[in-house]
C-alpha cells in the first residue's frame, strides 16, 4: 500500500533494490513490534509467526489480541487457534487469510522448545 505522502515518490515504480529495502524496512517494524510486546522467550518458529501477523495487521492489532495475552502467559499451545480468528475482511471469511493464518499457525508450532 502506498502511503499518501509516497505517492509521488513510487509514481513511476521502484526497482527490485528499492522494493527490497522497503520490504527489510516494513519487516523491522514488525520485529521491533513483537519484541516490545511480547515478554515471554519464544522459539524462532513462535516469533516469526508473530512477526508475520504483525506485519499483516500491524502493532495495533497484536498489541489489543487475545493471542498476546495468551503468548505472554505461556499458553502456547492456544495461540494457533487465536491466529484463526483474524481470517474476516468486510464481514466476510477471506480464503487468503485462512491460508495465511494457518500457515502462521504450523509456523508456531513448528518448534515449542528454545534451541
């Protein structure tokens, strides 16, 4: 999405490099994100979940969910389910957010135990 004050910036498009570097930029917001929020230890499979939701719906939205609070409290085991909550847009269920959602989820389970 192009931001208001970007629009005359990407008016004529951005290269691969350009693209990339907004990707890395975006992507580092949602870290920094997970990171404020959640205080308990997470795997590498819990956090990248974490970070891939937050980068879908933003700070706003892991910072008021039930599924942070259930991270924090160690109820990991839950936190799959409460992905699945965030699959609707405009009242409807949105196949692509399913997907995501449940890839996000095999992505949190994939490894409970630290390394």
């Amino acid at each position: 999405m192009v931001l208001a004050h970007e629009k005359d910036r990407f008016a004529t498009g951005i290269t691969p490099a350009e693209a990339t570097e907004l990707l890395r930029k975006d992507v580092g917001i949602a870290e920094r994100a997970v990171v404020r929020l959640i205080s308990v230890l997470l795997t590498d499979g819990q956090f990248d979940a974490l970070v891939s939701f937050t980068f879908n719906l933003g700070a706003g939205a892991l910072q008021r969910s039930t599924l942070r609070r259930k991270a924090n409290r160690g109820e990991h085991e839950s936190v799959p389910a409460e992905l699945m909550k965030w699959v609707w847009a405009a009242g409807k269920r949105i196949s692509g957010l399913i997907h995501r959602r449940e890839v996000e989820g095999a992505l949190y389970r994939s490894d409970f135990h630290l390394k």
